[in-house]
C-alpha cells in the first residue's frame, strides 16, 4: 500500500504543476513570445489567425478592466465595453515585437485612447473650443505611436514635440478631455471588480466643523495673549485644567462669586473684541 500511494501522490503533484504551468502561460503578462510566433508565421499559413485569435483572447481581460475604469461617466457600460475590446484588437494587429518593447506599454493607451476616442465622438458635454477637439484626434495616434517607440506611456513634453506643436497645447487638449461627459451626484460608479459603489453624493465629505474651531482659535490667540495675567490664567485653568469655579476660587483666594465674574468680563471681552470690524489706519 505504501508503495503505491507514492507514485499517486506525484502523479498528483505533477497535474497541479502542469496546471499552474498552464495558467502561467495563459495570461498576458508574458505575451511577447506568441507575437514573435505570430510575426514569424507567412500570412497565408491557417495557425496564423488561430494564434490571432488565441492572443486576443489572453488579453480581454485588459480591455474588460480598462472598460470598467471609464464607467459612470454617462455612456452605458456594454458600449464601453465593446470599445475598449475594439480597441484591443487594434492594439494586436499594430504592435511590432521586433522594436523590443513590452505589449502592455502599446496596448494600454492604444485601448484608453479608442474609449476617449467614443467620449469624445458621442458626449462632449461642455463647450470646448474647437482646437482642443482637433488635437484629442491627434494626440491619440500620436500616443500610440510614441508608446510603442519609447516602451511607457509618453508624457505631454513627448506628444508636443512628436507632432510639433505648443506643450501648452497638449496639456489644455488633456484637460478638456474631462470635458467628455458629466455625471449628476446620484451617479453610482463600480470599481474594478464591477462592484457598484457610493454615488458620486454620497463620496463627498461634509464640512469638517474642526476647521471651524481652528479658526476661532487663530482669530482669539492674540486677544488672550493681551489679556492682563489673573484673567489669562483664570481662562486656563477652567478652558484647559477643567477645574471648576470653586477650584479657581481656592487658588486665587477669592470667592466662587468672583471667578464667575471675572469669566463673565473676559469672555464678553473677548467676543467683542473678536467680532468687532477693524478700524482703517489713519494716515
């Protein structure tokens, strides 16, 4: 018995490390190899669009995750969707191994740009001049270009003086694209695993009444500081030390009666001397 359950159990072991081996290989993390495999086959020869086919079907779940990126942002997510893996097969069918730069570098702005490219032909929903409009056509060409060159995303300097214009140029197309579609604040988005969130409401935070405090403090610091001593004092101990009135009295030598008065005084002192306009310098 004991013999024989040795071979069963690296039988085993060997299945699950062909199965990891497996989902190693299928993910598009490593994909440059099947490109070069791809590259290599005649256009004539028939594994040429089976390998195709294989490749964009590794690298869906990129375009599914880029989809999901753009969602609440008025345009329904089945269209995003389609786009985004529209976009994907351009990304395959364009990308060149032989330049030595990594699929993913190429095929992230390729896909982002043909989604902003949907933006931008259905839901400009602010006024944008029509320069900036003109040039979101052609800074997405000129991205996908420099993406695969350079092996990253190209920064803005790159994409001006790739299609040699103003820099400024570049960074107020950027800008506008945000312009593509607003959003009311009942809008809910999902996050990257498609689970719906907050509405764009309920994500805001509120009035922090701290920052309040912090204000008044600033506004009364040098008011309390111009107080004469005992009256400074007798602040501190009630506003810091929590002592009580009677407390105070004990230390000052002085009656509860006192203490109340003396809070009294400084206070309204305090209030009008904080709320009170400032007076303009006489010249």
């Amino acid at each position: 018995m004991r013999e024989t359950a040795a071979p069963a159990r690296t039988a085993n072991n060997g299945s699950e490390e062909r199965r990891k081996s497996r989902h190693t290989e299928d993910t598009y993390d490593n994909i440059e190899p099947r490109f070069a495999e791809l590259a290599a086959l005649p256009g004539t020869d028939p594994r040429r669009e089976a390998l195709r086919e294989h490749i964009i079907e590794l690298c869906l779940p990129l375009a599914d995750h880029i989809a999901r990126r753009f969602t609440g942002r008025g345009e329904a997510f089945d269209d995003l969707h389609q786009t985004a893996r529209l976009g994907l097969v351009q990304a395959v069918d364009r990308f060149d191994v032989s330049r030595g730069s990594s699929f993913l570098a190429f095929a992230v702005p390729t896909i982002m740009g043909e989604v902003r490219r949907h933006f931008r032909d259905h839901t400009w929903a602010l006024r944008v001049p029509r320069r900036a409009k003109e040039l979101q056509a052609l800074i997405g060409p000129a991205t996908e270009t420099l993406s695969q060159r350079l092996g990253r995303m190209p920064s803005a300097r790159e994409i001006a003086d790739e299609l040699e214009i103003e820099l400024s140029e570049v960074t107020r197309a950027l800008v506008a694209a945000n312009a593509y579609s607003t959003n009311t604040l009942h809008a809910v988005g999902r996050d990257d695993d498609g689970n719906v969130g907050l509405s764009v409401g309920d994500s805001l935070g509120s009035e922090e009444p701290c920052y309040k405090l912090m204000e008044d403090a600033m506004a009364v610091r040098p008011l309390i500081a111009a107080l004469p001593d005992r009256e400074r004092q007798v602040l501190i101990w009630r506003f810091y030390d929590s002592l009580t009135q009677s407390q105070i009295a004990e230390r000052l030598g002085v009656s509860q009666m006192q203490v109340s008065r003396i809070l009294n005084r400084t206070l309204n002192q305090l209030r009008e001397s904080a709320l009170a306009e400032p007076v303009a310098a006489v010249a």
